[in-house]
C-alpha cells in the first residue's frame, strides 16, 4: 500500500506511530478502530 508522494513521508510516520499505539486497542475494541480509521483521514 504504496503511493509514491513526496509529502507523505512525515505523515507516514504519524500514522505509522498511530498503528502501533491502535494495533493492541483494536484487537479489543472494533469501535475504536472505526475511530482510528477517521483519524487517519484527517491527518
């Protein structure tokens, strides 16, 4: 998943960091990973 962009690599980081604080979280709540997934938008 990819996509060549120039401007992504910091953002890359974020939602790398992001994952791995939600990845324990969404094996519990699915609920907040509806929440994560609006995050990531936004960001």
């Amino acid at each position: 998943m990819r996509k060549r962009k120039k401007k992504t690599t910091s953002m890359r980081k974020k939602i790398n960091s992001i994952r791995r604080i939600a990845n324990p979280l969404l094996t519990r709540d699915k609920a907040q990973s509806k929440l994560l997934h609006g995050l990531m938008i936004e960001i």
